[in-house]
C-alpha cells in the first residue's frame, strides 16, 4: 500500500527499495546496539579478569605467609580473647592462592590443619586438627566471611550465619 505523500509517478519497485531501505535501516540499529552491548561485556569481563590477579596480589601481599595474632574473639559477647594468647597463626601459600595450610603455634607446640578461600576471597574457612587440638581451637575451626579486610586486622564474623561471633586477626 502506498503512502499519500509519494507521487504515483515514482515507479513500485522504486517504493519497494525505499520501503525495504526504511526497514533496512531499524534492522542495521538494533545490530549496531548489539555490537555495542557485546564490546562493552567484553571490556567488563577484561576488566574482572584483571582485578581477580589483582585480588590475588593483594591477598598474598597481605595474608599469605605472614604471621598473625587474634586480636579480639567474642562468642555471644563473651570474650575469648585471652585464651589465644600467645599463638601465633601462618596461612601458608602452597601452589594456589585459594587453599593451603595454615599452622599455630604456642610455646613451641604447632597444630597444623588446612585454610581454604572462594574465589572473590569473601570466605575463609579454617580448619585446624593436628594433632589434637585445644579446646579453644573449635571457635576458630570454621567457615568465616571477612566483614573488612583492612590490613592490617582481617575481621571474620560466621560464613552463612548471623550468630554473634567475632574474630580479628591482627598481622604482626
């Protein structure tokens, strides 16, 4: 059907190709936006690709193979501070930035066990079981999300639960 304000001299193939052009052009928008859609996620996935190197420099500068001491622990607002005094806590980087094993030790006795991370370093779970340990270790041994890693005091609170726990971790 033609449109009042073409001219019925202009021939209807000329009105097809000018008809299909229109369409044409609405067509060649959307996959110009699409392209732009895609660059930009994949500038984006470039972009996390270089900040997880870079949370693992940060995690390994800063956590790995360094010694720490608990600074605070509360369970249910009691403090448990004083019962780690003393001890003395490595997270040892092995061959991957997200597991490896962690020791403490007190007064010459070390107690050995593994330390596992996700993978945006949110979690940590500490499990610490040879050979066997005090009683006060069984407030440490678990799944912790760090609440602020201001360096030089990691603070954990339980991964997965609003139980009233704390730890902090102060590097030495």
């Amino acid at each position: 059907m033609r449109q009042k304000n073409i001219p019925k001299s202009i021939p209807d193939k000329i009105y097809t190709i000018a008809a299909f052009l229109l369409r044409g052009r609405l067509i060649i928008s959307v996959v110009l936006a699409l392209m732009l859609l895609f660059s930009g996620s994949c500038k984006k996935l470039k972009a996390a690709a270089g900040d997880q190197s870079a949370l693992e420099a940060l995690f390994e500068e800063n956590i790995l193979n360094r010694d720490f001491i608990v600074a605070l622990a509360t369970d249910n607002g009691t403090d448990l501070t004083s019962q780690f005094t003393g001890y003395h806590f490595i997270l040892t980087k092995t061959t991957s930035f997200y597991n490896g094993q962690i020791t403490g030790t007190r007064s010459g006795v070390t107690y050995t066990g593994t330390w596992a991370c996700n993978d945006d370093f949110s979690k940590l779970d500490i499990s610490i079981t040879n050979p066997s340990v005090p009683p006060e270790f069984i407030f440490i041994n678990r799944a912790w999300r760090f609440t602020k890693k201001a360096v030089p005091i990691m603070e954990l609170a339980p991964w997965g639960s609003t139980a009233p726990k704390v730890l902090h971790m102060q590097r030495l």
